[in-house]
C-alpha cells in the first residue's frame, strides 16, 4: 500500500470516528438530556429587567436515573442570529460545576431597553451534552432616571378628596411606516387601565401594583410592536384610586390626594430611527367618563350611559376634553421595574343557586369564598341600575351577612345604557364574596349571564396534594383558596374588610404553606423590598408593609420577625443567596432593635400582639384560656431572628458575624430561662404556645426539652386533644410534636372536627381559612363582627406540616433549594394514601405512598441534578423492595433523579 492510500484511509477513518463519535454524542445528548423550565429572574423571557446581572436558571430532563450537571455553558448575544457569531455579549465558558439555578449574567454591560437572547446546554456525570437549550431572551427596563422622556401629568379638573370620576387621559399621534418594535413605559399613582388603538393593554389588574410609592413605585413595560400602525394612533388612559388615594384602613388619600399618570411609548423604526410618544402638555383628558366612583373597598359606581365610544382611538373627536396639569414635583428617580408576578384572571366560576332569602332578598350563591369580581351580560333600559352587593356568609337565619365586612361597602352599582347587550366587571376594586346581593332591576341576572372571576397574583401552582381523607383534602382546598384570596400583589390579612394589608405576623406565619402550594419567589421579592424599605431608622419592622400609618407602629414579637424569617425560609425553598445578601442589612438591623429594647438580654419592652386570637373560652372560670405571657413569647422570637443570623451570616461567609450572633444567642437563651423556665422546667405560661415556641426555637437546653414536650403533650390531653394556640402558636405545634416523638399526637390534632381545631371549620362548610377558629360558633351565630374574616391563611399555616409530614416532602437546611432534599412520609391518623408533589427550582418532586394491610407502597419521584434522603417509615427491616427487586439494607436510603417505587411492611405500632 502506498503512503498516500493509508494517510487516505486514516482520514477517512479519522472523519468516519469523528462523524459517529459527534452522532452518538448529540443522540446520546438529544435523547438523554435536555435543558427546559428556563427562567430570567425567576420569569420566563421577561420584558424588564433591571438588575445589571440577571439571574439565569434551567431545568434537567433527562432519561437516565442519578443524572448530575457536571459542566454548563451559556451564551447572551442582542441578537438570535449573534449567538453563534463571535461578536458575543457573554460566553460563559464551559464552567465545570453543578449550578443550574440564579447564574448570574457576567458580561458586557447591559443597556436600557435592550433585549439579549441566551442559551444554555450541559454536561452531566453520565459523558452526555444536552443539544443548546432553545433561544430564550431577557429585555432590560429602563435603567436610568434621564431614560424617562415622559412628564408626570394629572387631571386639571379640582379633584375632591372624597371618591371622583376616574379621570381618562388621551394623545393621537402618527407614526412612519415600517416599525420594528415599540414598547410602552408607563405607572401612576393611582391605578391604571390603558388602552391602544381601543384595546386593553396586557391582561395584568391594579397596575402599577402597591409598594411604598413614595420610596418605590413600580412601572412596567408591554411589547406594543404589533398593536401600533403605520399612520394614526391613540393611547388612551383611565386611572382610579386604588391604594394611592382610595380608603385603607384609618382614612384616605394617605399617599396623596391627585392620581398621576407617566407613560412613555418607544417606537423603532426598521431603519434604526426612533420616536418617543410621552405624556407632556400636549395630553387631554376628562372626568366624564362611566367609572363614577372606584374604591378598592367600597366598589364601584359605572354609568354605562357615559361611555364614551373609541376615546382610546385615533379617529376619536376630543373637543371639549380638558388640557392636563404636568407636574414636575413628582419624582422619577423613585421608580422601578415590577418584580413580582402580575394580578391576572383565573377560574371563572358559575353560580351554584339562586337563594331567596328569609328576608326576601336575592341572593347567589357561587359556592366558592373567592376574591376576584363578578362580570355580567345584561340587556334592558337606558337609567336602569343593579347594585350587587357581596358577602362572604349567610347568617344562621340564611339572610345575607355584611357586617363582618365592617366599612366596607363591596357594592356595584351598574346604570345601564339602553345600548343592547352589556357587559361588565369593575376596573378598579376587587371584592372577597361568596354570596352576591342583587338589588334594582334584579330580574336582569340569571345565573346564565353572571359568572365570578378569580383574581389574584399570577403565581404557577407548584403544590399538589391529596390523601385518603376528604376533610384533609377540603383542609388543603382551604389553604390554598386562602392563598389565592390574600395573594392579591400583597400577602393580605384579609381580602374583605376595610383593612386588607400586608400583616407581617401573617405573612412569616404562612411563608412556608404559600411557597409549597404556588411560586412565590417573584411575589415576595417584591415585598421584601418594601419591607426593607418601610423599615423605621430605629430598626422596627413595621406591622404592615407597605406602611402607610402615621408615627411608627411596629416592632412587635412575631410580626416584625417577618424580616428575618421569610428571608431565611424563601432560602430554603429557592436556595437563592441573594434573597440573603439584599435583606441582610435590614435583618441585622431588627435583630440590632431587639438588643437595644433589652435588658441584661431580655427583650422586655414594647407593645406586642402576642399569640393572637388562641383559644378564649366564654366564660372561662377554670384558667382554660390559652394565655402566654406576650414577653416569653418575645424572646423565644429574639432568640430564632438571632439563630437566623447565625445561618445567613455563615451562608454569606461573614465569620465575624457568626461569631458575634452566637454569643449573642448564648446570652438571649440564657436570659429566657432564667425568667420564664422555673428549675424544675416549667414554664411560667402553661400554654401549648409557650412550650411549642421554647421547643421549637431551642429555647431549653437538651437535657431538659423531652420534659417539656411531655408537658406540652399533658396540656393538649388536658383540653381534651384540641389546640389553643394563635397565629402565633400554630405554625410550629404538629413540627414541635413530630419532632419529639409525638406523631400521634399531631394527628389527633389535625383530625380533631370540634372547636378548637383545622376541621371545625371544615365540617361547618367552610371554603377558605377563617381569621378565627370559631368565625362560625357551635350554635350557627358569628363571632365579634368587628374581627370575623372568612378568608384569613394564617391558621392555614398547617399546611407546611400536611406537606412535610403526611406526604414527606422536605428541603435539607445545608441544601437549599431542594438541591438536596428528603421524603420522609410519617403516616397516622388513619390516612391511608397521600399523594404530593412540589415543582421545585429543579423539577418536580413527588411522593406518593398507600398502606395496606400493613404493607406500604411509596413512589418517589427526584429530579435530575438534585438528591434525596428517602425515610422508610417503620419499615420491618429486611423488607424493603425497590422495584427492580433490588433489597434496600437501611430505613434510610439514598437516591439519585429518577422515579422509584418501593414496598415494605410496616410495623404494628
Ligand atoms: C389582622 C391580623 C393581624 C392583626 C394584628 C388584625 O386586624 O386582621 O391578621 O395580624 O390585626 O394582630
């Protein structure tokens, strides 16, 4: 063979290996693994970024089972096309580690309104590379105040400070042919509801949303490249009250007395050209609008007969509008992009009946407590008008029942206009009902043409679950109608009465339930940073953020520690660090309250609202009435913001910190047990939330905690195996007593079905969480109208246990994130299957387990890149069978991503 021959071959060889080698490794990597669930700032192609490195994470799917990312590789470019270019923005390299998730963006800096397209693929542990993830963007907000073109304007009509037509701004303006794209800018103070060219921008409510306007005031930003023509155009704009100037609780116009508006249109032509369409003078606007009245409590008052056809179209004829008002006094430098999730529409839900009530009213009946508005297609007389009023409850007698709404109104009143088919639901108020009351021309509504509309933040659902027992199950239905109710741009108390703000104490106390039953990562975010924000220079948290009161009312045990606490938790759940490093500073700086309000280390001052709403029996002449001094109950809540600094220092590498905490911790305990532990351990409040919050937060030291459980254990016996405890006992009672052995006990709690108990509420026909454990009394009455919500989570904090405990489903403190995590179901309370799964920042996470004839069968399901701890639950051992016929050795057992199905025998208790 000649030379030439054999280096012929070779090559041919050589490009035949290479060819087969990069097909088995794209088939292998094609059909193996796979990126997906990509995400910017925890959204999916977001249109307004603001941070300088945005944060890019991924999802794993893959075949294969113990599927680890080994390596990762991204590419950012401004264009699609420049991502296989080399004139990249970023090119990350190939980073040889196991981050999937929060990546910071590293590379070139980004600019205002800019789009970059990214990609991603990986490496896994197996030798196989994912195929590039498909092209996914981010779009930057504006970044700098001189960004902003636009001039706030208002109306120049005087505004009275009581409730005023919602006012409509307008502006026609032309553009040249061939736009590329065009984006809209724009926020209020007030709310607003914009239209182009006649149709309704996004399908987002109660925009901007509600922070502390005045430190930060969101804006946010639609793509309006296809709704703008070449030619003529129109924006139009109505604003309402909403939180700015509308009623909250104490009064109104706390923010201000004048509704504002600053949109900013950004157009770009085809040839690079661009054009700024901003409110200026040169806007109309009119109060002769149809919103006559809008308030989030209150209701509104729509005059369809005023409806002013196509004012948000070019063509419109604006004479005898009004000039506006611009005023330069109002800041540009206090807006930011929105972060959390927006308020969209959800179920559409039907009537169930038509009630006439005792009292001869007209009542409907949409079988569901929900927030959200009703939205109805009637026909009839130009002046005619309905007035639908809502409640949440019919009283013992089945009359309709509005008291409990306190100020309140929660009433439409619709004029209609003669014009044929009508149809409407408010703009700028949302109500929390099940039960509408229709008055006026009542016969117009049928259950045909009224349907209710849900309402709330538009967090993904990232929870299932379900067991054998259906009380359990209506418990769970509860929660998380709770959640959806109270999760309307902030975590509400209520959604119902005049007062409907962002309680810090209910907020901590629920954290953990929300973040399993939906994505609440974006939503608070949002609100941390408005708790950062509000918080006073003294340290105090505030007791409901946004903050809106006069003088500084905060600091109290168990509210303000939702600064320390939902940091730490959100941690948990989405291993996001940087959660951590924002709130630090706002954190340390409680804690640093707490010390100064001490003495010798006991936090001894201040107004407290201690264990709000535990268990007052009437008449109570035998003590039964769950008291717990509101001081032991502070310093068992110093001592866990203080242990939370110890962890979030260490997380954040600040050993001096660590230090200082710790020693602080040693003295804070120290100081507990010298007031309230007496020397044989018991605690100067016999309450369940006095042992509950010393045993939860390591209050004791070891040796003497199994006492106190114990104790803990008596006093529940002694109330006949039901719990007293208040908002803030209850989080922790079923965690303390699974955790000291007492899972029986935990389980006679939660199936307890009289008052005091989840399931009181539940058996009396309860759709949502109610405020208080006897909202509803034995007897059919109510309780004190004055604090009587239907629809309040935070009792429904019991569902992080149901999650934890029934199902198993838990994150490990060293992993967050669920990078590793645990199934460890404990089975009780006669449940015999229980279903879960929670879509955590890596995929989803299932646990599904059934016993029989004391043999228990358990699917688990891990996702790739992640690890689990599966906890046989009193497993016989020797037992234990994965599917394959493979024998597992221990009760505890390691996995890999994959699905698994295991079965052992249980053993008699
Ligand atoms: C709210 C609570 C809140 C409490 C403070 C009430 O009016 O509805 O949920 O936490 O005040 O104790």
């Amino acid at each position: 063979m000649n030379k030439k021959f054999i280096l012929n071959m070779n090559t041919k060889i050589l490009s035949c290996m290479l060819i087969f080698c990069c097909w088995c490794g794209y088939t292998q990597g094609k059909e193996t693994i796979k990126v997906y669930g990509i995400t910017c700032e925890y959204k999916k192609d977001p249109i307004g970024v603001d941070s300088p490195h945005p944060r890019l994470s991924w999802k794993i799917s893959a075949d294969a089972k113990d599927v680890l990312q080994t390596a990762y590789e991204i590419r950012v470019a401004n264009d699609v096309k420049g991502l296989q270019g080399k004139n990249i923005y970023w090119n990350s390299g190939k980073i040889g580690n196991g981050a999937s998730v929060h990546i910071p963006y590293n590379g070139k800096e980004l600019k205002s309104g800019e789009r970059y397209f990214w990609q991603v693929r990986i490496w896994d542990n197996k030798g196989n590379v994912s195929p590039w993830s498909e092209v996914n963007f981010w779009e930057m907000g504006l970044l700098n105040v001189s960004d902003w073109k636009a001039k706030w304007i208002q109306s120049s009509q005087v505004t009275p400070t009581e409730t005023a037509p919602s006012p409509l701004f307008r502006k026609a303006f032309s553009l040249k042919t061939k736009i590329k794209k065009a984006r809209l800018y724009i926020s209020s103070y007030g709310l607003y509801d914009a239209y182009i060219n006649g149709k309704r921008l996004g399908n987002a409510y109660f925009t901007p949303g509600w922070t502390s306007f005045h430190k930060q005031l969101q804006y946010q930003v639609y793509d309006v490249s296809t709704q703008l023509i070449s030619g003529s155009n129109a924006i139009g704009v109505m604003l309402g009250d909403g939180w700015y100037r509308g009623n909250l609780m104490g009064g109104r116009n706390f923010y201000g007395k004048e509704p504002a508006l600053l949109a900013q249109l950004l157009v770009e032509y085809e040839n690079g050209e661009k054009e700024v369409i901003a409110t200026d003078e040169s806007w109309s606007m009119s109060t002769n609008g149809p919103i006559r009245s809008a308030d989030i409590y209150n209701g509104e008052t729509y005059d369809a007969r005023k409806e002013i056809a196509n004012w948000s179209n070019a063509d419109f004829n604006s004479k005898g509008w009004n000039k506006v008002l611009v005023n330069s006094e109002l800041p540009l430098n206090n807006l930011i992009i929105s972060s959390a999730p927006p308020v969209t529409a959800h179920e559409r839900i039907k009537p169930i009946k038509v009630i006439t009530t005792p009292k001869g009213e007209k009542v409907i009946d949409f079988g569901q407590n929900l927030v959200g508005w009703v939205n109805f297609t009637v026909n009839g007389k130009a002046g005619d008008s309905l007035t639908i009023t809502h409640a949440e409850v019919l009283d013992k007698e089945g009359n309709f029942y509005t008291e409990n709404l306190r100020a309140a109104k929660q009433q439409l009143m619709y004029i209609l206009s003669g014009q044929g088919e009508e149809t409407y639901h408010p703009h700028f108020s949302f109500q929390g009902f099940r039960y509408i009351k229709i008055e006026g021309a009542k016969e117009k509504i049928t259950t045909d043409n009224i349907e209710a509309i849900v309402l709330h933040s538009d967090m993904a659902p990232t929870g299932t679950f379900k067991t054998s027992n259906a009380l359990i199950n209506q418990l769970q239905h509860n929660i998380q109608w709770g959640q959806k109710g109270n999760f309307l741009d902030v975590p509400t108390d209520c959604p119902q009465r005049d007062e409907r703000l962002g309680w810090t104490g209910d907020a901590q106390a629920f954290f953990n339930t929300a973040a399993y039953n939906m994505d609440v990562a974006g939503f608070f975010i949002k609100w941390l940073k408005d708790l950062k924000a509000d918080q006073f220079s003294n340290g105090a948290i505030p007791h409901v953020i946004p903050y809106y009161w006069k003088g500084e009312q905060g600091g109290s045990a168990g509210w303000a520690d939702a600064s320390t606490i939902i940091p730490w938790d959100f941690y948990q759940v989405y291993g996001d660090r940087k959660i951590l490093a924002d709130q630090y500073e706002s954190m340390a700086k409680w804690v640093q309250f707490m010390t100064n309000n001490s003495t010798n280390n006991l936090w001894d001052k201040g107004w407290h609202f201690g264990d709000w709403l535990f268990y007052i029996p009437d008449d109570d002449r035998d003590g039964k009435a769950a008291i717990t001094d509101k001081y032991l109950i502070a310093q068992t809540f110093y001592a866990h913001s203080v242990q939370l600094m110890i962890n979030t220092s260490k997380v954040l590498g600040k050993q001096e910190d660590v230090l200082k905490y710790e020693s602080l911790l040693e003295k804070v305990k120290a100081a507990f047990l010298n007031e309230f532990v007496t020397p044989s351990g018991r605690l100067v409040s016999s309450s369940q939330t006095a042992y509950v919050l010393a045993l939860n937060f390591d209050m004791l030291p070891e040796s003497r905690r199994a006492q106190a459980a114990k104790r803990l254990v008596e006093n529940i016996e002694s109330y006949d195996y039901h719990l007293t405890t208040g908002f803030l006992g209850t989080p922790y009672l079923c965690h303390v007593l699974s955790r000291f052995g007492y899972e029986d006990i935990a389980y006679k709690l939660l199936m307890q079905e009289t008052y005091p108990s989840w399931l009181y509420p539940v058996k009396k026909g309860a759709t949502t969480i109610w405020e208080r454990w006897d909202g509803i009394k034995p007897d059919g009455t109510f309780q004190n109208k004055e604090m009587n919500s239907f629809n309040h989570y935070a009792y429904g904090a019991i569902g992080d246990w149901m999650y934890k405990n029934i199902a198993g489903i838990q994150p490990i403190e060293e992993f967050p994130g669920y990078k590793q995590f645990m199934v460890a179901p404990k089975p009780g309370g006669g449940i015999t299957n229980a279903e879960a799964s929670f879509e955590s920042v890596y995929g989803k996470v299932s646990a599904t387990w059934q016993i029989q004839n004391s043999v228990m069968q358990l699917a688990v399901e891990v996702p790739p890149n992640t690890k689990a701890k599966v906890v046989f639950p009193n497993a016989v051992p020797g037992t234990i069978k994965q599917e394959n016929g493979k024998d597992i050795a221990k009760e505890e057992h390691w996995l890999g991503s994959g699905k698994y199905k295991f079965t052992f025998n249980v053993k008699d208790k």
